[in-house]
C-alpha cells in the first residue's frame, strides 16, 4: 500500500493481489507531514435500534412514516417482524396512496397477515399513544383451522345420524265396523317426535265391513324405536280408544 500526500489533502491508493481499488478523496484534518487512516466506502451496516412514531393518525406522523420506509421494505430488519404489526395495529386503516412507500409496506404485511402471518421479533418500535398488542403479531390459523374440523366433525356426525333410515307400513286395525276410521287416522298422525315422519295412507277392506288402515311413515333408526312407538303411543289412551292393535307389515333400510 502506498501513500502519497497532495498539497492539503491525501490520496489512498492500495493494491490487493490483482485487483485495485481506489478510495475517495478524504479531508486532512491533520497537519500534510501525518499520515491519516484509509477510510473505505464499503461498510457493514450497523444494527438496528429501536424507533419511535409520532400520531399515524395524523397527516405529518404519516408523512414521517413514508419517509422512513423510503429505502426501507420493513421497519426493521430485513423480513417483516411484530414491529411491522405494531406499527401496521396503529394505524386506523390502509393508508392513501399518495403516501406511496406506507401504501406500498401497508398492503405487503396486509397480505403476509392473510397468508402466513408474522413471527420475526424485530428490535422494538414504540408508537406513541397505541399500546401493541401480542395477538395481533400471528393470526390464528390453527384456531381457525380447529374449528373448521369439530365444525366438519359435527356436520359428519349429523350425517352419520341421518343416514340410518328406515321406512315401515304399519297395519292399524279399529275395533269394529263402527270406529271412525277418519278420527282414528288423526289420532295415530298426531303421534309427533323427533325422527319420525308420517307418510302416504289408504283404507284396506278386512272383512264384515271392517277396514284397516295402512299407513307409512319413515323414521331416523337412531332417534326411532318402532316397538317404543307402538307400544307407549299408538296402543295407549287415549289413542286406544280406537285402534285396536298394530302391527309392523314392512320395513326396510333406506
């Protein structure tokens, strides 16, 4: 390396292997006849340190805040952090696009919050009169992601449930000839609970005048006990007082 002084000034001129690199001119605050330290303008960048924002809300905090990010894609660091969500959680709204580096950063972590969310931990930004909050930094997926499964998983179980379907013709015989076979049909149809569905009937000639009523009716097995049905509702008061028994002639899955 070689030095070479120039009236009030001096000029660094060094040799590396085979390659050359020539400094700048640097200022001699020093008297001509000492040397001064090559200063290069290659440097490593040095660590960030925390920032401090003054009312977003307001025309000149937003204008700060685009000049901020004028050569910067994020407040800190080189991938967006929970500094940039605290800043971003200040903020009222996407900001107008005539704060163009603010739209710009504003709408790339609106997007990363959507997608992916954000975990970095960045070097701490302080925004005055908005206290950050940690929940905001990731959204939550595996929330979201967990009720979206026991949403399916009871949606599948309802399924399951209604799957087991079954569908019956009962016979339902009166008394004698001189039940009202119109009244007895209005009492078994009142017979309602959860599963059981009444269907299409039809009077069907036994003998002596007597008639029976058919009627279908189809049911959720596991909601359903046909013998229950039978047993506790159609052959107890006070629908008895017209059927006389009843008895299962079909029934089939469907």
């Amino acid at each position: 390396m070689t030095v070479r002084a120039k009236s009030d000034r001096i000029v660094v001129k060094a040799r590396v292997s085979i390659f050359e690199f020539r400094s700048v001119f640097i200022e001699n605050p020093r008297p001509p006849n000492e040397v001064a330290e090559p200063q290069f303008l290659c440097q490593y960048p040095k660590q960030e340190m925390a920032v401090t924002f003054n009312d977003l809300g307001s025309a000149a905090g937003l204008k700060k805040l685009d000049e901020y990010l004028l050569t910067r894609s994020y407040i800190s660091g080189y991938q967006a952090s929970k500094d940039d969500i605290t800043v971003y959680a200040a903020l009222s709204g996407a900001p107008s696009s005539s704060y163009v580096n603010v739209s710009r950063w504003y709408k790339h972590i609106d997007a990363l919050l959507r997608i992916s969310g954000v975990s970095e931990e960045g070097c701490g930004v302080t925004v005055e009169g908005f206290a950050p909050a940690e929940a905001v930094a990731t959204p939550p997926v595996a929330d979201s992601k967990a009720t979206e499964e026991r949403a399916a998983a009871v949606k599948a179980s309802g399924k399951k449930k209604e799957s087991g379907k079954s569908s019956v013709l009962l016979d339902i015989k009166p008394w004698d000839d001189e039940t009202d076979m119109k009244k007895l049909e209005e009492a078994v149809r009142s017979v309602q609970m959860e599963g059981l569905l009444w269907g299409a009937s039809k009077l069907v000639p036994v003998g002596y005048g007597i008639k029976k009523l058919q009627i279908m009716m189809t049911i959720v097995d596991d909601l359903v006990s046909v013998d229950t049905l039978i047993e506790e509702h159609l052959t107890v008061e006070p629908i008895n007082e017209y059927v006389q028994s009843c008895d299962i002639v079909a029934f089939n899955k469907i």
